[in-house]
C-alpha cells in the first residue's frame, strides 16, 4: 500500500440557502399526500468552505435525531418511522432532489407482514394420480406453505424441473423443451456441483443460479401454476436432517404462485411409483430417487426434467396476516451528458426495531425502545451527508438515484421491492454504494465490501484509500446482510462500507451517545471520492460475478462471519454473522458471540481459529468456548467439509 497522506482530506462544499417559500409542515403534508416538487425552493452555493467541525455537528445531528427516543426505534409499525421519513424528505427537497417515482412523489409504498401469521385451515396440497389415488398431505410434517408465494390455489400437471435452474454459461437448461406454462413443478432447493468435483456452477461457491429470487423469476416467466419445493440431496446428505423452511424463510413478498416447501420422503415417493427415464450414452437409465438424481446431474450435467405422467396437484395456500405500509423514500440528482441515462444508487435503510421483539438479541429487554443509533442511523445520515454534497457541485456524468429503503430489519424488504418495482431501469444501474452501521470506527478501520463486483472498483477504492486517513480493509465479496444484496442478485455491481459489529448490535443500548461521529464523517469522506470516480468513470464498471461469502475452500466448514473490525485489545474472535444451516447455526452460536478457546487452543484472533480450524477434519466434533453477554459457556459444534 502506498504511503498515506499525514493529514485527513480536506472536503469543501458550498452551503445551500433553503428560501422557506412554503412551510416545511406543509411541504411534509403535501409529501405525504404524494405530491412531488422538481424545485420549491432556491438552491444557492455560498462558496464559504464549510469547516469540519460543523460537518461533524450537522451529521451528528442526524445520527442524534433518528435515534433519539422520540423516533420510537423506527420499528415499521411505530410514528417514529414517519418522523424519521419526514426528516429526510425535508432534506431531499432542501436541496433540489428531484422525486424518484413515475406519480411524482418521494415515496414507493410496498406492504409488511406484522404480527402473527395464521395459516388457515383451507391450505393444501393435494397429489392425484391418473388411476384415482389422492395423497393429501398435511401441513406441519409433509408440506409448509411459503409466504413468499401467495394466497391462492394452483392446479395442473406435474412435472420435475430438476434444481428449475437456466444457465448460459454453464450449457444447462432444466426447461429446455419443456412446456410447464399452468403446470405444478417440483423443483429442488440450490444448484448442481455443491461437492465441487466438477467445474460448473463455482463449485462449492454458491452461484447466484441458486438463489431463491432467481428460480422463482424463472418459473414466473414460463408462468407455471404452481410450486412444491425440495431440498437438495447433497445438503441433506451431509447434515442428515430434512426441514422445512418456516413460512417467513424466503420473505413475505408475492411471487404470484402458490409455493410450499415439501418433504423428500414424499418426492421420493413419486419418484418410487413414477421413476424419471433418462437417455445416455444410448441407454435408458431410470432414476427412482432424488439422490440418484442429483448423483447423474453432478455427473453429466445434464438436466432430467419430465413430466411426472399421470400425477396432478393441487396446491392452495392461504395466510391470515395484518399488513402496515412501508415506503421507501426515492430521490434524484440528474446527470449531465453522454451518460445521463445511466444510475447510481446510494443507499441506506432508515428503519430498525422499535421496541424490540423480533430481531433483539435482548428478548428479555422487549418493550425497551431500540434506537439503532450505529444500525442504521449513522447509514442514513451518510446518504443525507453526500446528498449534500453531491448537489451543492457540479451536475455528475451519471444520475445519483438516493434511496433510504424501510424494511430491511424484516429481510431487505425495501430494497428487495425497489429492484422487482426499480423507479429507473436495472439494465442502466450500474452500481449499488450502500452504507449500514459506520459508527464504530475503531483505530481507524473501515470495511469496504464488494470491491470484487466490478473490475474498476480495485483501482477506484485503492486511490481513495491512498488519499484518506482511514486504514481501509478491502473485502472483495460483497457480505450479503444489507440492502445491496438484492442489487447484486441483478448483476448490479455493488459496495458496502462498514464499520463493524459491537455488543450494543440489535440491543436497547445502541444509542447515540456510543457513536464516533468524527469517524462517520471520515467514512463519508472516503465515500464521497468513490462515488465520484465511479459517476465519472468513462465507460460503466464491468459486474463480476463472485461469491458474496468468499469462504475459504481448504479448511473444514463453521459457517461464522468473523467482525474483522472489532474493538482491538480484546482476545477471541467477535461474530457479527452466522451462515443458515451451518456448522455454527446448529451448535447455537449467535451474532455477537465473541469465540474464546477451540477445543483447548485459546483463540486470540481470527489467524488463531483459522489455523486451529485447518488442523482439524470435517465431522470433527469440537467445543467452542464464547462469551455471550457477559458469560462464558461451551457450544459443540460438528465441522462441515471445505466449501
């Protein structure tokens, strides 16, 4: 790395002078009725050289206010949330955004799933065959219906489309010549290749071929009936256990297809009376189980997609579930030039906990407001910060589209609805710069995630690291817990500053008074220059496709995300992630337990773990000695193979 510069670069902008012509109270009304405004007051540069100090004070202003207790937590059913999109809305129009959405309003509305999910007694599914018999399975033990289907019934056909999976670059196609359109499929869970013995699919990577949103779009297009969902049996193989998946797994927003998660006993079933025929190599091999299934894909690679003759389904799925509006607040800073056309999204998510409850990792505290000062309000003034900036220069090369997205504390809800409702098109967004949780620098190290998403932004984020006085640790995969992960599914590239995770994470502690506010402005300040190099970037910066967990391939699987920018002076290794069906997930690790010993070797860091971990061999039991909340107690957790 080179030589870093002695002293912090010094940012000037011009102030803006916001001509009061309308009350602000009205304006928010008027807001709130979706009402947009291109331009209600004067926007003038005073070419006075704002100090650092006052940035300091205005941004922590922001932090100050969206996490005070007047906000409420901004949980999506409190007034607070309202209070904080007011507050930024003022700021949108205080300094000339223009509104995002085609009804020339700031907000796009999606709906939220809160309280109780009752499954009603009219949920179904049904298996007939030709000769008369009816398998009606039962909720709970056979089947569990999706939220993220729908509430309705789907009748057809039924017919195997293997993993439902179609891939160019692979030379597989689960639908080729096949006619699914108001047919049932069964589709299984992943992707092919998980063993990594073949080339295809990443190998033991997860490809982004296995994403839930992905084969759920690719079976809308060939406008299937309905979906009976099925776990791989690679996973299953290994782990020994067949579940599934809860109602909320996937998230609550509709496909339009009725889709439930069915158990392996009963595919296997089928495929017992109605094996799979499959030509190769000139003989008709029969394949009467999905293990057998998944053994001739990874194989051949060749898909066995079929009609399952004689069988038909009926799937009905219906929720009983109370609803709230959420809104995701969508502004614009037009470009200028040759590449207007082309966007920029900055992003943060304004919403958090409320009073607790699901998400707190202080169940016993429910009731107490979380106010989210580090997740997310220092995110969300970081975007009201650039925006300052951003619109007191010169017009970008390409447009800036600020979005401060609602819903992420329930799974990405807000940014997962813009990318399926994008107020511009996705095929002209050519990167996602997301900010959550930049308030904890510590000696002075800052994440930024994603660096390996497009070609450019090595180059890009290495100048700016040169040009700051913030020690940057590049992280080439983009961890997939924020709200650039829908982004990055779309093959958008993406980039996630972060600061990491402390004890206070999703607690009633994480107020304002724990948050280094100079350090916020300094992550600003590195982001200010990687936005602009890539607003100005000649050609548009070229997607990459990596794996957003960027594991290691040598060494038996635990499945944590280590928190690399914890409080240093503190032995063992903080968790600020802990992958779904891992290792770690099963033994009852949590995010924010800190790993002190593995087996009898004390953990100092994570190079400690890391070589403790590749002198053991996967199926090895070992006990992990963790400090959670103030306690130490031993978890045992089985390791997986390499991945």
């Amino acid at each position: 790395m080179s030589e870093r510069f002695s002293a912090a670069p010094v940012w000037k902008a011009a102030a803006v002078r916001f001509v009061a012509s309308i009350p602000m109270a009205a304006i928010v009304v008027l807001l709130g009725c979706g009402i947009g405004f291109h331009s209600v007051s004067a926007k003038e540069p005073s070419h006075k050289a704002v100090s650092r100090a006052a940035v300091i004070e205005r941004v922590g202003d922001d932090i100050r206010y969206f996490a005070s207790d007047e906000l409420q937590g901004r949980g999506i059913e409190t007034r607070g949330i309202q209070l904080a999109a007011d507050r930024i809305l003022e700021e949108y129009v205080r300094h000339g955004l223009k509104p995002g959405m085609p009804d020339g309003s700031y907000k796009q509305p999606f709906e939220i799933a809160v309280g109780k999910t009752d499954i009603t007694a009219d949920t179904d599914v049904v298996l007939t065959n030709s000769d008369g018999q009816t398998i009606r399975l039962s909720v709970g033990s056979d089947f569990q219906p999706l939220r993220r289907g729908m509430n309705g019934r789907g009748t057809g056909e039924l017919v195997f489309v293997g993993y439902g999976i179609t891939s160019k670059d692979d030379s597989y196609d689960d639908y080729a010549s096949l006619d699914v359109a108001g047919k049932v499929v069964v589709m299984i869970r992943r992707e092919p290749n998980m063993d990594g013995k073949g080339t295809s699919f990443e190998g033991t990577k997860t490809s982004s071929h296995a994403f839930i949103d992905r084969k759920l779009q690719l079976a809308r297009e060939h406008n299937v009936a309905g979906i009976l969902f099925v776990n791989d049996p690679y996973t299953t193989a290994t782990s020994k256990t067949d579940e599934l998946t809860p109602p909320h797994g996937f998230g609550n927003q509709e496909v339009g297809v009725p889709f439930a998660h069915i158990t392996q006993a009963v595919i296997n079933g089928l495929l017992k009376t109605t094996p799979l025929k499959v030509r190769h190599n000139g003989e008709v091999l029969t394949l009467s189980n999905l293990a057998q299934v998944g053994e001739f894909i990874d194989a051949n690679l060749q898909p066995v997609s079929q009609p399952l003759t004689g069988w038909s389904a009926e799937v009905r799925t219906h929720f009983d579930t109370q609803s709230v509006t959420a809104y995701n607040l969508v502004g614009v800073l037009e470009g200028e030039g040759a590449l207007a056309d082309e966007t920029v999204v900055v992003g943060a998510h304004y919403d958090h906990l409320g009073f607790g409850g699901y998400g707190s990792r202080s169940p016993d505290r429910k009731g107490e407001i979380h106010n989210g000062a580090d997740d997310n309000a220092t995110g969300t003034a970081a975007v009201l910060e650039l925006i300052r900036r951003m619109t007191a220069g010169p017009k970008p090369k390409r447009r800036i589209v600020f979005i401060c997205f609602s819903g992420e504390e329930k799974g990405l809800l807000g940014s997962g609805y813009y990318v399926k409702n994008p107020a511009f098109p996705l095929e002209k967004t050519v990167t996602m710069l997301n900010f959550d949780m930049i308030g904890t620098l510590r000696d002075n190290k800052v994440e930024v995630n994603g660096v390996a998403t497009a070609i450019e932004f090595a180059d890009i984020v290495q100048a700016a690291d040169e040009a700051s006085e913030l020690d940057v640790t590049i992280v080439t995969n983009p961890f997939g817990g924020s709200d650039h992960l829908p982004f990055f599914r779309k093959n958008i590239p993406v980039m996630f500053c972060f600061t990491g995770i402390t004890s206070r994470y999703h607690t009633p502690d994480d107020d304002f008074e724990q948050i280094n506010v100079p350090g916020v402005v300094s992550v600003v300040d590195l982001s200010e220059r990687i936005l602009n190099d890539i607003v100005n970037l000649p050609v548009a910066p070229e997607f990459r496709q990596v794996s957003r967990n960027g594991r290691a391939t040598k060494i038996p699987y635990l499945g944590i995300i280590p928190n690399l920018g914890a409080d240093r002076g503190e032995a063992g290794v903080p968790i600020q992630g802990v992958r779904p069906e891992s290792p770690a997930r099963r033994s009852g690790l949590q995010v924010g337990d800190v790993i002190l010993k593995a087996g009898s070797t004390s953990v100092t860091d994570y190079p400690d773990l890391l070589r403790f971990l590749m002198q053991s061999n996967a199926g090895q039991e070992i006990p992990l000695s963790v400090r959670r909340n103030g306690e130490e107690l031993v978890l045992n957790a089985t390791l997986g193979a390499p991945r």
